[in-house]
C-alpha cells in the first residue's frame, strides 16, 4: 500500500532516513561515552601495573632511601602523554617489625592524573587515580662484619 502526504508525494523513504538520523544522534554520544569508559578502565589498570613495579623495584633494596630512590626511579620510566600527562609516588614506607618472624615489607602508593579523551557534562573532566602496592622486602641487609 503506498502512502501519501498532502502533497501527493511517496512517503516510502522518509521512515529511513528518519530512524537513521534519531539512530545516529543516540549511538553517535553512546560510542563516545563507552570510549570513554575503556580509557577509564585502561588508565587505573595501567596505574595498578605502574605501583607493582615501583613496589617490587623497592623490595629489591636494603634500605629505606634506596627503596625511595629505586620506586621514583621505576615511575619515571613511564612515559607521558596528553592524556595521562602526571604518574608521581606519593609514599613509600618501609616497613620492619617489631616481632621476630614478621615479613619486612614496603608499601609504594602512587598517584596518576589523566584528562579524559571526550569529557561528557557529568563526568569528571580531569579524574585522578591512586593505588597503592605490598611487597615483601627481597633485599639483603648490609652485613656490618664483612669488613673483619
């Protein structure tokens, strides 16, 4: 059955581009939202990865300041980019305790400031990720009688 307008016309093809342009103004912000979910998630999976290897890199020391300077040092390889332009250690504690049989362990907490790619008006433009590693101290101490 054809259907017309008031003008006499064929109203076949006017659904189509109908439904393809009220498809294209909801996928076409849909897309980009989830675009930007994957670069969320990808960015705080990255910040995980980045504090473990600043965290073993601390283990591998013997003292606290070398366990500072080796987990900085870790970080700073990474390189920066628009859009994660900041990964810094806020902390680094060594840890030794106080009971006999306890591990030594080092605690390495960093913090990652990103700029989303395609900001939506409720979502935060700039979001900040922190994580936070354990690691049991692998280091040897110095021994204060190799020199006797």
């Amino acid at each position: 059955m054809k259907t017309t307008n008031k003008n006499g016309r064929n109203q076949k093809g006017q659904g189509l581009v109908e439904v393809s342009v009220v498809s294209g103004v909801i996928m076409v912000p849909a897309v980009l939202f989830m675009l930007d979910l994957i670069f969320l998630f990808a960015a705080n999976s990255l910040n995980d990865q980045f504090v473990k290897v600043a965290a073993r890199a601390a283990a591998s020391q013997s003292t606290p300041a070398g366990a500072e300077e080796a987990a900085r040092k870790a970080i700073d390889k990474f390189p920066k980019s628009n859009l994660i332009p900041n990964l810094v250690v806020t902390e680094v504690e060594y840890r030794t305790p106080d009971k006999p049989g306890e591990l030594k362990t080092v605690v390495v907490k960093t913090k990652m400031s990103t700029v989303i790619p395609m900001p939506f008006p409720f979502l935060v433009e700039k979001p900040v990720f922190q994580a936070g590693a354990v690691e049991p101290i692998t280091a040897l101490p110095p021994n204060p009688h190799a020199d006797s």
